[in-house]
C-alpha cells in the first residue's frame, strides 16, 4: 500500500514537472492563428501583420488559417475549441459581443483567455458631399422633423453599423426607428448608394469611407469615439457634437481559448504590447487607416465584457435580440 502511494505521488510529480517544462520552452513547434472572416479583409489584414511580428518575436512560425462560416461564428467556435496549449490563437472580433445574442451561438467573451486588444476603427456618420446636412445638429434636425424620411446603410440587419445608428439614435432620445435600415452586404456597396442617392447616412468606418470622401464625393460628421481619429483629425466626436457619450465601432484583439497557461499567457502579452508599440504595426496600421488601440489581457477582457452588455442592450430595444 505504501509503495502504491509512492509511485503515485511520484507520478503526479513527474507529470507536473513535465508540465512546467513544456510550458516553460513554450513555443516548440509552429502556432495557427485563426481569422473568422475571409482573407483580404481588415480583419485578415490585421491578422497577418500581428502574425508576423508575432513570429519574430518569439522565434517561432506563426501560421495565419482563415475558418469562416456562420457570420464568424465558425471561426470564433474555433479558437474556443482548441487545446489550451498556446498552440492556437484567434483574432477576436466586435460580432463576439453580438452572435449570442441574436441566437447564433452560446459564446460569449467569457469562453476565452483576452491577452490584448489590438485595434478599434470607430463609426461615423458620413453623408454624400451633395447632401444639405453640414453638421450633426443639421441632420439630428432633419431627422426629429421628418422620422422615417432619411435612409441609412452600411451592414445586413442587426450588422455592427445597424447597431452603431440605432445606438447613437438611442442615447439622443430619437426613436431608432426614425431613420429606417436599408439593409447592404457592407460598407463599400453602401458608401456607393450614399454617393448615388439612394440612401442618406452610412455610419461605417472612417478607413471604409475613405476612398469616397478622399474622392470629393462623401462628408463624414462625427466620430463614434472618445477622441478624433488620426485618419481624418478635425472630424468632431460625437460627444463634442452632441453631448452624446456614446461610441462604438469594430474592433480586434488577440486570444486563446479559456485556460490558457498563464506563464503562456503572461509570454503572448508582452510580446503583443511590443508589437502593437512597434514602429512596424504602427506604419502598416496608419497606411491603411486603422486605428491602433491597445489593453493588456485583463484590460481586454473588461473591454469585451462591457461592449457585450452595451451591444446587448442595443439590440433588445431594436428588437433583434433572442
């Protein structure tokens, strides 16, 4: 009986041993990155530059796999899936604080290990160049005069930039159905039915409206963030505009499934904030119009936890929710 008990003590000794080891030489073979959206995409693209510092930084091959499927519900099942090893990562996406509550999934922020946010591109409220609306308090008056004459697009309904309106309209106290949703399949067509008449206001990105306002063709209002974007520096906040204290947008962070080794945790997190302070990612980022953001493992995980309880809320007064 004794020497049963050794030999099991012993066991668990070497198996813990052996466990710290493997953790401590972590990374011995290649890591697989996982993008839920298509390649060539803001997304793909944020995913490949952070993956390839990425393997400079730990000297190890970081391989970027693209799961899409399901309105990313595939490619974020993944990533929680996986072995909790540090051999599989994931760029999370702003639809994490959204699919669950329109019934797509059951995941939630919660199902990961956050190691850090990497990038926000908030929302604006962009309108044709030809458009009588110079400023917010135009368009917010033309609004509350005429609910339901102006049109807006820029996603499918309940897509991010659904919400990003119906958010805005909300915390001004405008009814969010006052400016109906002319659902699209994203920004670019949007941007080119603002230009063509056929909607009023696109609330996307700064970087996907860019190619039309650079053109003369589209005026962005507001910002939906705390602070100007560098891309375009004398767009007003939302906030400054209007007092309001909403903002939204999309953003991308990296993580590991739920239970991620801390001592692996802890490696990925410092080697994520170099890189996202790095005068590399920050050129590539600027180049293209993205904006860089930046929260440790547990700063990240907060951000996610709060915009999914916002986002939810959203779409329960739009009726999307289930």
């Amino acid at each position: 009986m004794k020497l049963k008990s050794l030999l099991n003590v012993t066991a668990v000794t070497v198996a813990i041993l052996a466990s710290g080891t493997a953790s401590a030489a972590w990374p011995e073979r290649p890591i697989t990155l996982i993008v839920p959206w298509a390649a060539g995409g803001g997304t793909d693209a944020t995913a490949r530059i952070v993956g390839s510092l990425l393997e400079k930084e730990l000297g190890n091959p970081v391989n970027v796999v693209n799961r899409v499927g399901g309105n990313g519900v595939v490619g974020h099942q993944a990533i929680a899936s996986a072995k909790p090893d540090g051999y599989t990562l994931g760029m999370l996406t702003v639809e994490i604080s959204m699919m669950h509550h329109q019934g797509l999934t059951e995941l939630t922020p919660k199902d990961y290990t956050a190691l850090a946010l990497m990038n926000v591109g908030p929302a604006a409220v962009t309108v044709s160049e030809s458009s009588p609306y110079q400023n917010m308090d135009q368009l917010l008056s033309a609004i509350k005069a005429d609910p339901g004459k102006l049109k807006a697009s820029g996603t499918g309904q309940g897509g991010i930039w659904h919400i990003a309106l119906a958010g805005m309209l909300k915390s001004l106290n405008i009814d969010i159905n006052a400016v109906p949703w002319v659902p699209s399949n994203g920004a670019a067509p949007a941007m080119l039915e603002l230009v063509a008449g056929g909607v009023d206001i696109v609330p996307a990105a700064l970087p996907e409206a860019r190619a039309m306002i650079d053109a003369g063709k589209a005026r962005p209002l507001v910002v939906m963030a705390k602070e100007p974007a560098a891309l375009y520096p004398k767009v007003p906040t939302l906030k400054s505009a209007t007092g309001s204290d909403w903002t939204t947008g999309v953003w991308r962070g990296i993580a590991g499934p739920k239970g991620l080794p801390d001592d692996v945790s802890a490696k990925l997190e410092a080697a994520l904030e170099k890189i996202n302070k790095s005068d590399e990612y920050k050129q590539f980022m600027d180049k293209r119009g993205f904006g860089i953001a930046y929260a440790d493992g547990a700063g990240f995980a907060k951000f996610m936890d709060e915009g999914d309880a916002n986002m939810g809320e959203t779409m329960r007064a739009l009726g999307l929710a289930k």
